[in-house]
C-alpha cells in the first residue's frame, strides 16, 4: 500500500493537491489509472497537480493522459499529419505540454531542452493547421504545396525559446506582383482569407482548451497594416522604418511554415537593414527610452517582472542583441536566431570570456524557468512574480528549494533570484547609460 501523504506533504500546495487528488480518485478509472502509476513517478504527479490549475483540469477531463507519465517522453507524431479535427490538435497539445511540463518538472533534463520542445510543439501545430484550412482553390505556381505564403515565427518562436503560454508572433510574405502567374489581388485575398482562417483556428476556446494566441501586430504597420504584403512591398517597407524596435525584431525571424524559397528571398533581402556596423545616437537613445517606459510600467504593476523588470530577461536579451547586431556583418556565425547560440558565439569570438558567458547563461536560464513556472499555473502570458511569501514559497518549492513549509526555502529562492538579476542588470549597463 503507497502512503500517499509524503509525496502530498512535498508538493508546493500539499492542500491543493489533497483535494485535487481526492476528486481525481472519485472516477473509477482514473482511480484505477492512479494505482498503476510506479511510486517513482509520484513526486513529480503531485507536483504537477498541486501547482497547475490547466494541467489538472487536463486530468479530469482526460484521465487517460496519466499513462504519459509513464512514457519515455519523446514528442508523439504518430497521427499528426492524418489530423484533420482541430479539437484533435487541441488534445495533442496538452498531451504534449503535460509530456514537457514533466520533463520540467523531473529535472533531467537540460533546460534549453525544454524550451526548444516548447517551441517545437507550436511549430509543428501552426504548420498542421495552416494546412487543414487551406482553401481548396488552386493558385498557379502552388499545385502541390497548400500554404502559398511564407511565415515567419518572431520573438521567442523565432529564437526557439517558447514558454508554455506565449503567444506566437507571426508575420506572413506573399509572392511579388511579377512573379506571379495569375490573378495577384485574387492570390492576394487568397491568401488573407487563409490567414484569418488560420488565426480563427488557432485561438478559438473549447472546454480543451485553446492552441496559441496569435499576434500579428509585429507586421509592418502594426495593427492597421495588411495581414500579408508581398517580398517587395516588405523589403521597402523596411528600407524607409526608422524603428530600432523592428530591426531587433528580425533578428529572430525564422521561416517556420509554407514557401520557404520567398523567405529565403526577404532574409537576403533585409541582411543590410538588420546587420549595421554600429548603432546610431537615436537608436541607443531610443532603446534607453524603451528601458524607461518598462521601469515605469513595473512600478504601477507593482510586482516584479521576470520579463520586463529590472534585472529581468529582457535585460540579458538587449545586451547580447546589440552585440549581436553590430558584429554579425564581419562574423556570420552570430546570424542566428537563438539567444544561447549567440551568447556562446560571442564568447568563441572574443566578445566575452567563458566564465562570464557561462555566468549568463545560468541567470537566463533560471529567469526563463522561472518564467515559464509562473506561466504553468494557469496557462496565462504572465510575468508577475507575486510578493506574498506564500505564493513565492510555492514556487520556491516547484524549483527545488526546498520544503514549501520551511521558511529556508523562501530565502534560499530569493538569495538565488537576487544574484541572476544582478547579473542581467549588470549586462543591460554594459551596453547602455544607467539611467537616473
């Protein structure tokens, strides 16, 4: 017989879990479920039901899914491509984001492991779905291939370093007026139509639940510019922005999805808008405004911000970004989308030693898994690490330090937490003025 009460009592919300067991165990078959599950498993079950709220609710909905636990966690692709229900792409997700939230959880695993899983996941969703509604009309050029368009992943999709509840910024490239064989304002219509389809699809909400929420406003124009424009019309458009904002933006474009051929196109196009030799008075100054409205924002949220805040990821990105874009002309190798493969390029070249690229790289992973614990409570785009001690000792304890009843715990957390966010602020004033 397992006694249960050691492993409730080492989970982050030993009540929570409690209760969320006992309902659990009211179904008889995942009741049954639960007695098969070996005892080594059972750390990491409590934890997952004591600290995520989306997870759980997976559980009751899915009792079936408590075998994934018992599974070699490799991404299951078996029936993907026959796939023509987005309700079944729905429960391949969250089958997949419990497989990578134990994975997390159990701590075997490299963290960058993690995040490149993450990010994976959603690539190979966006593909599927783009593919399930694509128009039956046929555009010429296109007879074997649905997606007629290129899209581009940005942000952390683009680097590879999704969390478990980011959006997925996208931006989309069409064909040029001469290179196409027909209709272009057809093709062009076409392909808008299909893009609202896609973003439909993917963010509809059902009691399982949703895919991702798709942000399109990093297209030229934001908000109120066209949901596709064509390789010329994107190359000239970025030729005459004076935004510092979007040139770091391409940085971690990546072609995920549909004709690869006019990403490539654009990519070769837009290398002199995206590499400089250096960066201009405005654009530093601008990147120092950036940094002030971000510290003025924290303040009226009033709690910390893992993202944004000072000491925060954001910090460690703009310092090896700027590296990054003032070197890459003369070094190709820093051409890259991923945050870590640059930083250890950085340190190849000479940039930075390896103890003070090893030393940032441990702060952005812990702020990034810290993240991304914050974001598995409740599948929410949050970066507000709470100030109550009760909340911060949970997550002390989903991290591994320790006990969530030993107050030990709490201040081994913020000890290490104080000395990652030391060195992402230090990174930030390496590049730009402190501000006053």
């Amino acid at each position: 017989m397992i006694n249960y009460d050691k492993f409730l009592r080492a989970s982050p919300d030993p009540e929570a879990a409690q209760v969320r067991f006992d309902r659990l165990r009211q179904d008889k078959q995942t009741r049954q479920l639960l007695e098969k599950l070996p005892e080594k498993l059972l750390p990491v079950f409590f934890h997952l039901i004591a600290l995520s709220d989306f997870l759980f609710r997976h559980f009751c909905r899915h009792p079936e899914s408590l075998a994934i636990l018992n599974e070699t966690p490799a991404l299951d692709q078996t029936n993907l491509s026959s796939m023509v229900d987005i309700d079944a792409l729905r429960q391949f997700k969250y089958r997949e984001l419990l497989r990578i939230a134990w994975m997390d959880l159990n701590g075997d695993y490299s963290y960058t492991v993690i995040l490149d899983r993450l990010s994976y996941l959603a690539e190979i969703i966006i593909n599927r779905v783009l593919q399930i509604v694509a128009s039956e009309k046929q555009y010429p050029g296109y007879d074997n291939l649905p997606v007629p368009f290129c899209a581009f992943a940005m942000g952390k999709l683009g680097a590879a370093e999704l969390n478990f509840s980011s959006d997925v910024d996208l931006i989309f490239v069409c064909k040029d007026h001469d290179e196409y064989q027909g209709d272009f304002h057809a093709y062009q219509a076409g392909v808008i139509d299909h893009i609202r389809k896609f973003s439909k699809a993917m963010q509809d909400v059902t009691e399982d639940g949703f895919l991702y929420r798709v942000d399109l406003k990093l297209r030229p124009w934001g908000r109120s510019g066209p949901l596709v424009l064509s390789v010329d019309e994107t190359e000239h458009y970025y030729e005459a922005s004076t935004e510092a904002w979007e040139r770091f933006a391409w940085l971690r474009a990546r072609i995920i999805a549909g004709d690869s051929s006019l990403g490539d196109d654009l990519v070769e196009r837009l290398q002199s808008y995206i590499y400089l030799r250096s960066l201009s008075n405005d654009d530093l100054q601008r990147f120092v405004q950036i940094k002030q409205d971000m510290n003025r924002q924290r303040h009226k949220a009033g709690n910390w911000n893992v993202k944004l805040g000072n000491g925060g990821i954001r910090d460690i990105e703009f310092f090896i970004q700027m590296l990054q874009i003032v070197n890459a002309h003369s070094h190709t190798v820093l051409k890259t989308t991923n945050t870590l493969a640059v930083l250890e390029s950085l340190v190849k070249l000479g940039f930075l030693s390896a103890d003070e690229g090893n030393t940032i790289s441990d702060s952005y992973l812990f702020l990034r898994r810290l993240e991304n614990r914050l974001q598995m409570i409740d599948e929410q785009q949050t970066h507000q690490l709470s100030d109550d001690p009760d909340d911060r000792r949970k997550i002390a304890c989903s991290l591994g330090f320790g006990p969530v009843d030993n107050d030990r715990t709490l201040e081994n957390f913020d000890w290490e937490l104080t000395r990652h966010r030391q060195v992402a602020s230090s990174c930030f004033e390496r590049i730009l003025p402190k501000e006053t």
